[in-house]
C-alpha cells in the first residue's frame, strides 16, 4: 500500500503544472505558463524558498484569481511544500519532480515524442551494456519498446489514410525514422547476443520496428505526393482545392481573379521579322551539321513560296466586305450575320488583324456595353464599331 501511494505522489507531483484541480488537467495554456513561472522563480531563489508576497510578485502578471488557483492545485498535489512541516508555515520550496516532468512535457510538445523515442532508446543500450542488467529487467524493457513502437505504427498508419491536412500538422512525427530504426536494431541485437532465452521477445520487437518503420514510409510517401513536384509543403494541397471549388460560392470563384491585369493582344508581326528574330537569337544548342547532299542535280527551292502582299490584300478584302462602301460597321451586326459562331469567329479575327496591321487604314473601337444573349450563339458580345481610318 505504501508503495502505490509513493507511486501515486511522484505522478502527482510530475503533471501538477497541467492540472487545473485535483481530477482535471488544464484547459487554459495560461496556467502552465504560471507554473513554470513559479518553479523558475523556486529554481532561482535557492534553498530558502520563497514566500506568498514573493510568488504573487513573480507572477503579478496574471490575474489573483489564476494565480491563487494555481497555488492552490500545486500545493494539493505536492507540486510546492512548506519548508518545514509546522503551522503556520510561511515559506515554501518546488519539487524537482515537478520540474522534470514539465520539462518532459515541453519536449514532447515540439516533436510529438521523438526525442523522447531517442533518449528511451539510448537508455536501453546502456542498460543492455551494463554487468548488472538482468534477464527480466531486459524482457521489461524490450517489451516496452515493442508496445510503443506498435502504438507508434497505429497512429502513422491512422494518419496516413486520414486526411492531408492532419498529415501535415502531424508531419514532425516522420523526422529521424531511420535514426530511430537504426538505435532500434542495435538494441535488439544486442539483447539477443548476451541473453539468447529472449528470442521470442526479441522477435516481437523487430516485428514491432519492421512495423513502424512501414508505417512511417507510407505516411511520408503521401505527405511526399501531396507536396506535388515542388516538394513544399507549405503549398496547399490539391484535396483542398477540389473541396474549394466544390463547396465556394460564384462570388468567391469569381473573387479569386480581382487585381489580376490580361495582357493585350500581341502586335502585329511581319512573317520575316519574326524569321530573322529566331535566326539570329542565342542558340542553346551547337547547330547540327547538314546532311550530304545526293549526287544528283539540286533544281534549287521554289520559286512559289507566297507573298506578304497577298494576305495583306486579302484583309483587305475582307474589311471592304464587312464595311459594304460604309465608313464604318457594328461589330455585334456583324458577327450576328454571319450565321454560326464558326464563321463569325473567323471574321472576327481577320477584322482584328486587319486593325493591327501597320499598313492597313482600319480599327476597331471597342466601348463598354456588352450585350448578353444566353439562348443565341455566341451568348455575349462586346459594343464596338469597325471603321476606315482614311
């Protein structure tokens, strides 16, 4: 009975700083900053201990209230003693215990326990090193490391077919798995060369880490593919696009494109122009040598390779037509003419690429009404007349 309660007094004095009462952890980070105020402040003021107006100074902070709730919780758990066991005590002293295990806390809190894997299994490798190590003090902890490294797999194994984003939140917890499997091995090694009658347990603990170490490839893999070629994790992954599109409102679609400026139509460009650009640009490339000639007589190239004058007739054409002896013509009277969105898309594009040619006297004034027709093709069309410059 004495020793379950000696048991019981070091659990409560190692998680005193995440009760909130006697049957309850905290639910407010703000308390476990006052305790670890208060041991730092123990820590510091040396075997004197410190006071009541001494700790509510260190913490005067917080509120009176958290503060002497706090007080209260670790003195009930033996978190803070009296210096001396009298009445009327008026100074008090932190327990170490205390201190250990909220550092224990902290550390798991920045990697979800994988320090702690390291420390567990560098403990056990000198346990297994030393003369003095028992038989059954080596079983115990063998059969310690394979429950955890079973709890382990589970939770990865979890993680991995649950969703992305908790991967990711998660994703400190796939550091350093081949450090671990390595330490790991080692150990059951060593345990099995010096206390050979451990076969069966040692064949649960290498189960155990092949386990883990399958867990944690798959949960990497998919924490890798979500990534995408950049292999950023800090990129949104593409399940949360999907759901995006899927459940966002028109407006919020439609908001994803404000500030975002459409380049304008490109020039005109002369065929040759553009010819020679390519010709006399930096080549990346050595160029290839040409291929023998055949013995037979070359005729040389053809003489029929078109002329530019001939697709500048042709818009020429083409905007006399649209214009029938006028000035000027509506753009939408225009395409509507034309029968089927087909041709009309045709037209359009040469009467734009008559008002872009440099010697051609045509334009295109385009004004903001635009006229929406949902049953017609095409459905919606731009206000703007096609006119002759000259």
């Amino acid at each position: 009975m004495l020793v379950g309660e000696a048991v019981l007094g070091v659990y409560r004095q190692m998680f005193a700083a995440l009760a909130r009462d006697s049957g309850a952890v905290v639910d407010d980070p703000e308390m476990v900053d006052v305790a670890e105020t208060l041991l730092a402040a123990f820590a510091d003021a040396g075997e004197d201990g410190l006071g009541h107006e001494q700790m509510r100074y260190v913490c005067r902070r917080y509120p009176a209230e958290v503060f002497e709730n706090r007080l209260r919780v670790l003195k009930g758990l033996g978190a803070i003693r009296e210096v001396f066991p009298k009445p009327n005590q008026l100074r008090y002293r932190a327990s170490f215990t205390s201190v250990v295990g909220l550092m224990f806390v902290r550390r798991m809190m920045l990697d979800g326990g994988q320090s702690e894997m390291h420390r567990l299994l560098a403990l056990e490798q000198l346990n297994a090193a030393d003369p003095r190590m028992t038989a059954d003090q080596a079983r115990d902890g063998a059969e310690g490391l394979a429950r955890a490294f079973r709890l382990w797999s589970v939770e990865l194994l979890t993680l991995a077919n649950g969703t992305i984003e908790e991967l990711r939140e998660q994703a400190p917890k796939l550091w350093g798995t081949s450090d671990i499997i390595e330490r790991a091995e080692h150990l059951h090694g060593a345990i099995l060369r010096r206390w050979p009658q451990l076969d069966r347990t040692c064949t649960e603990l290498r189960a155990a880490i092949y386990a883990y170490g399958d867990a944690s490839r798959r949960a990497a893999a998919r924490l890798t593919d979500s990534a995408g070629t950049t292999r950023n994790l800090t990129l949104l992954p593409p399940e949360t696009w999907r759901t995006f599109a899927r459940t966002a409102s028109r407006e919020r679609l439609a908001a994803v494109l404000d500030g975002f400026v459409f380049d304008a139509p490109a020039p005109w460009h002369d065929p040759a122009a553009i010819v020679t650009a390519v010709e006399e640009g930096p080549r990346t490339a050595p160029v290839r040598p040409a291929p023998p000639r055949a013995a037979q007589p070359d005729p040389g190239l053809s003489q029929d390779t078109g002329r530019a004058d001939e697709s500048v007739e042709r818009l020429r054409a083409v905007a006399e037509q649209v214009l029938g002896g006028n000035d000027s013509a509506a753009v939408p009277e225009v395409l509507t003419g034309t029968g089927d969105w087909a041709t009309g898309r045709r037209v359009l594009a040469d009467l734009a690429a008559a008002h872009l040619h440099p010697d051609l006297p045509y334009r295109i004034v385009w004004s903001d009404e635009l006229i929406v027709r949902p049953d017609d093709a095409p459905s919606w069309l731009s206000s703007g007349r096609f006119e002759r410059t000259m």
